[in-house]
C-alpha cells in the first residue's frame, strides 16, 4: 500500500461521490477538501454544468455526444447518458478517458448499455481522441455531434490546449457543439499552494480569457453568456469571472458554423 498514488479519476470520483477510488484519492481529496472547501465544491459545480450542458444540447436536436472527461462513468444517474436521455431517450454516448483504471471502471458501469460505450483515449497527438474508433465512428455519422471535453484542459498547456480545441472543432460536424470547461487557478498565493498539493498532475494556469482564446481560434461561435463561471451556465448573462480564488472552473458552451 506504501506505493500507492492517488490519480486523476480518483480524486475527482471522491469528490463527485462515485465510488472509483482508493485509499490514496481519499487522502488526498480530504486533504484538499480541508485546506480548500471551496474546491470540492468547484468540481461537482463543473460535473452540473455538463449535465445541463448536454439536456442543453439534446433539447436543441443533438443525439449523439462524446465525452471526455477525468471520471469517465457515475453512479447515480449523474451522467452524460442519463441528462441527455431524460430530453432524448434515443441519445447515444461515447465516453472517454486516458485513464486505464477509470477505463476499466467504465466497462463495469456502463456495460449491457446499447448506446454507450468506453474508449481508452491514449496520450499522443492532439487528435487521439477524436480519432479513437468508436468516436471515430459517431461524430460524423449523421447531422449535428456534440463533444464534451470536462475539466482536462488545465491539464496542458497553453498552446497544446488550443490544438485540442482545434483538433475537436475539425473533427465535428457542422451545427455541432463543443461544450468545454477548465480549472483556475486564480493569482492569489494559495494557488500556488493548491497546485504543489494536487500531486496526480501538474495543473496549469490558466484564464477565462485563455479559453475564449481557444474557442475563438477553432472558429467556434461561444453561445452567451461566453465563458463564464460554470454555475452560470447556460444562463442569459453572466458576471466577470475575475480571481474567483484557487479552483473555480470556467465553462462554455460553442457551436461549430
């Protein structure tokens, strides 16, 4: 048990109460919780936004969604699947994940689903993703896609970040939505405090600015309010995001031209 390190997909699980995590996630995301309480908090705001981001899409005609995302399946009708289909019970859903463990959890999860599935997305050039087969497959079968890249863009950094918004974008149909979302930071000196602690990756600085950025350049048309705090999204307006403090997550929801 010494060697065990907490990960990605654990940390969040804990945090969103699914249950794909071992000692080392717990620790850690306790850990977190106790110097942090707002960050916990953040996270399961951003796993809300893409729950309402995806009923958003379906009630607009979308059918078919991808998404990629640190916890790759839920418990409790917290998914994907399960937002889009309480709108479309036709919905189909492809999950993604770099994970192997979170990989594995997914199998089990969402296994016996006839319009679900799991891919391992392995690290490599900003089209690994979209090039998996069964994304392969989905996103231009037919009409409008929508992809959902959740809380993975503070991963990388600045410039990688915009291939992967421009490599989504490419790979989508037109009509089609690229809902994103992404950590901050934020200036203040607990950021840097919050980044050494969070151990399974390096968390990059990033701004809500930044990410208009990569919208923009993918020629994607950001749906109002822009980017924005997820709590508020998708609302009519929003106020600016400013130094929310270490952990606010950012969103937005565009559509491809």
């Amino acid at each position: 048990m010494g060697s065990e390190q907490a990960t990605i997909h654990g940390v969040d699980s804990y945090w969103l109460g699914g249950s794909q995590h071992k000692r080392a996630d717990r620790e850690l995301a306790r850990a977190i919780g106790a110097r942090f309480p707002t960050v916990p908090e953040h996270a399961r705001a951003g796993q809300d936004f893409l729950l309402r981001a995806a009923a958003w899409c379906a009630e607009r005609g979308i059918e078919r969604f991808t998404h990629l995302g640190t916890v790759t399946a839920l418990p409790m009708g917290r998914n994907v699947h399960d937002a889009a289909r309480r709108v479309n019970p036709a919905a189909r859903v492809v999950y993604a994940n770099r994970s192997p463990q979170a990989h594995r959890w997914a199998g089990a999860l969402l296994s016996g689903g006839s319009r679900t599935s799991a891919v391992l997305a392995r690290p490599g050039s900003p089209g690994d993703v979209v090039g998996a087969q069964d994304i392969a497959a989905l996103l231009p079968a037919g009409g409008p896609a929508c992809l959902i890249a959740s809380q993975v863009l503070h991963f990388l950094e600045g410039g990688k970040a915009a291939e992967q918004v421009l490599a989504y974008a490419e790979a989508l149909p037109p009509g089609s939505y690229l809902v994103a979302s992404a950590g901050l930071l934020g200036g203040s000196p607990a950021a840097g405090e919050l980044a050494a602690m969070y151990t399974p990756a390096r968390i990059r600085r990033h701004t809500a600015q930044d990410v208009t950025r990569w919208l923009e350049d993918a020629r994607l048309d950001i749906v109002p309010p822009g980017v924005a705090d997820v709590r508020l999204i998708p609302v009519r307006a929003a106020a600016d995001i400013g130094d929310g403090g270490p952990g606010i997550i950012a969103g937005a929801i565009a559509r491809k031209p």
